[in-house]
C-alpha cells in the first residue's frame, strides 16, 4: 500500500512557518505563535469535530468557509473585532504566500484577499492617575512574602511604560543599578531600548537581587514566581488584580476601571505628558515606532484640556436667539440661507 500523498496546503503550511516567515521575513517568535494559533483555529474549524485537520487541501477553503470562520471567533469565543482582525491577517498572509507558491490556486487566494477588515469602535483607555498610582503601590506590604518582588515589578512598570512581555523578559544582565540607573527593554521586532530608572525603582531592584541571593555575574530572569520560573504575563496581571482591589478599598475611583497591564503603561504616558515631556521622548521612551501612535494620550490629557478651556474666552457670551427658526420654518430653505 502507498502511503499517502501529502497535500498541497500541508506542504505550503511547512515551508510558510519553516522558512518564509522565520528566514525570508525574519518574525519574531511571539509572531510566529499568533500565525500558528491563527490557522490552527482555521484548521480545527475547517475539519470540524471529528474531523482531521491533515486531511485538508486547498480546495476546503473559500470567502464563505472563512467568513464564517470569523464570525464563530465573534460568537463563539467571544473575540473582540480587534482580535478578528488578527486572525484575518495571518490567514490574509499565508493565502498571499500560497497564491505566490502554487498558481493553480491563485484565482482561490485572490478572493480569499478580498475578504476586509473590520472596522473597530475606539474606546476610552483605562489609565491610572498619580493619586491612583500612588494608592496602587501602597497597598504593597513589603514584608509580606511576595511583597518585595511585587513592588519592584509595579514600580518598574510605572517607571518605564514598558509593555508587560517585555517587563517579564528583563533580565539581572539589563539592568543598571549604579548612576545613571537604567534597564535595556527589549521589545516587538526584536527593537531594543535604554530606558532611565528612577534612584527609587533601581533601590527596590536592588534589594530584590540582593534578597534571591543573585551573583553578579549570572543573568536570570529578574521577575520570578513562587516555583522559580520567569514571572508570565498571566502572573503580572493576577498581581496587579490583586493590588488595584486592595487600594480601591480606600480609593474609590479604583472601583470602575477596567485596568490591565498595559493600562500602567498607559498610565505613564500620561504621567510623562502631564510632566511636560515632548511627544518625540515619550515615542522613544515607550518604544513607539511612530510619533503618530503617542499623538492617542493627547486625547487622555484632560487637565490640558480644562487649562486651555480656561484660558479661552466663551464664544456664546452675549448671544441671543433672534427667533430665525420659527420665521423660517423651511429646513431646506434655512439651510440654503446660511
């Protein structure tokens, strides 16, 4: 008996995740794991239950198979738009790279390219005032257990904006301890940054190393949990649920936010900004690629807005109505007359 063939579609999914996006493209791993959770789904949704996943070929995928695809991530697992829009992508790509590898299928991937984006609604980002901050880091009992390694994880947070992947990276080597104090951040696409510390963040880190008994020499992770391994990003989110409850206890204002790591990296944005730091530092301090992604926390500056309220005089001061509308009931006629 022969064994059988392998497809078109497995052949192309190796070479897609083996040499295209790792060597041609050269994607960061954290990317190649958001490619692979993508198309797996769209395997596993493809074959179905009982269905085998290997057994598939170019031909099982079209427009209506995926859209359908993309609507279950909707409402069955309840993905938001932002997270839709993810997957299409990595699916967007690999049909590209199929199209360009097997031209049989190339009329199949141009329609499948067609299928769109979907738009987004912007909302308010949760972010924490320096009162809020302030009650956040409070709530840390030093003495108690974790307490140590919890407030130099919070305070670093704060101090760097830095994302909560590239926080739990850090390692004893990136950090500088003496004057001038700073910690390297690595970041997505592999870009790396120096980031200045506070003399106050860099004397918790130091009591941290000091207190694991870390050599000089070695470098670990700088962050762990109570097994010993590297903190995750689970793990940050769990001690930041935990002290954000505690200090909502005395700090009302805590109670109706939705906060997550990347709200303490909003939060310093802010806090920078409200400092009268300029929006090209803040860019390279948290690593933004683009002037134009900062250019969101000027719409957070509400204590900007209200000086500048002030400082304006009102426009409507001293107007009367003069009773048009009801002389001129005509829309259309109003309107022409403007």
């Amino acid at each position: 008996m022969k064994p059988a063939k392998t497809s078109t579609l497995a052949l192309a999914l190796q070479s897609f995740f083996t040499d295209y996006l790792p060597q041609q493209r050269a994607l960061s791993p954290p990317t190649l794991q958001s490619y692979r959770d993508s198309l797996k789904l769209l395997l596993q949704f493809t074959a179905g239950k009982n269905g085998d996943p290997s057994q598939l070929t170019a031909e099982h995928f079209n427009v209506e198979r995926i859209t359908a695809f993309l609507q279950s991530l909707e409402t069955g697992r309840h993905n938001k738009v932002s997270t839709r829009n993810v997957r299409l992508s990595a699916i967007h790509s690999f049909f590209r790279y199929l199209g360009s590898q097997c031209p049989e299928h190339l009329e199949r991937t141009q329609r499948i390219l067609s299928i769109p984006f979907k738009r987004t609604g912007t909302r308010q980002i949760e972010h924490l005032d320096a009162d809020e901050i302030q009650a956040v880091l409070q709530a840390v009992k030093v003495e108690a257990g974790s307490g140590g390694r919890d407030l130099a994880l919070l305070s670093l947070m704060f101090n760097t904006g830095a994302r909560v992947s590239e926080i739990v990276g850090v390692q004893t080597g990136d950090l500088r301890l003496t004057a001038p104090c700073s910690v390297l951040l690595r970041g997505k696409g592999r870009k790396e940054r120096t980031c200045p510390l506070w003399s106050e963040t860099a004397g918790l880190l130091q009591k941290l190393i000091e207190h694991r008994g870390l050599p000089a020499t070695q470098s670990v992770p700088v962050f762990c949990n109570e097994r010993g391994g590297a903190l995750t990003r689970f793990g940050v989110r769990l001690i930041l649920k935990k002290y954000v409850a505690k200090a909502a206890q005395r700090h009302a204002s805590l109670k109706g936010k939705r906060l997550h790591p990347h709200s303490i990296r909003h939060s310093t944005a802010v806090h920078l900004l409200r400092s009268g730091i300029d929006l090209s530092t803040i860019a390279h301090w948290l690593g933004h690629g683009s002037v134009n992604t900062t250019n969101k926390y000027l719409a957070l500056n509400l204590e900007a807005k209200r000086e500048a309220l002030a400082k304006a005089k009102p426009l409507l001061k001293g107007i009367r109505s003069s009773g048009q509308w009801r002389k001129n009931p005509n829309l259309i006629t109003w309107l022409e007359s403007l």
